[in-house]
C-alpha cells in the first residue's frame, strides 16, 4: 500500500512539470487554431499557473523523498 502512495506522488510529480512546460510554452500544438487558443489562454493565466505548477513540483519531491527515506528504513 506504501508503493501505490509514492506512485500518485510520482503521477503528481508529473502533473506539476507538465503544468509548468505548458505554462511556459514548451507544449504546442501542431493545429494553428489551437495553438492560438493555447497561447492566449497562458497569457490570461500563465503567471498563476507558473507559480502553481512550481509550488506542487517542490511539494511533491519533498513528499517522495520523506517517502522514500520511510520505505528504505
């Protein structure tokens, strides 16, 4: 049960740097349309999303390795 904690910390991990590559406009689309959507869409919530996107990151890693010094004892 510990393990399938640890996984949905990596799986949020994840999320968070997913998040902040969006955020900062590493992930496009290949359609026009949408990339336009995209980038109008981070320039409204891009800052906040930023700030989010790191937060969870640190959070996380902190979590998986508390978690992991738990499992290793």
């Amino acid at each position: 049960m510990e393990w399938l904690g640890l996984l949905f910390e990596v799986l949020f991990l994840a999320l968070g740097v997913y998040l902040y590559l969006f955020a900062i406009g590493k992930i496009t689309s290949t359609d026009p349309k949408v990339r336009k959507n995209m980038q109008e869409w981070r320039e409204r919530n891009g800052r906040w999303i930023r700030v989010a996107a790191l937060a969870l990151i640190a959070i996380m890693l902190v979590n998986i390795v508390l978690h992991l010094q738990e499992l290793l004892k």
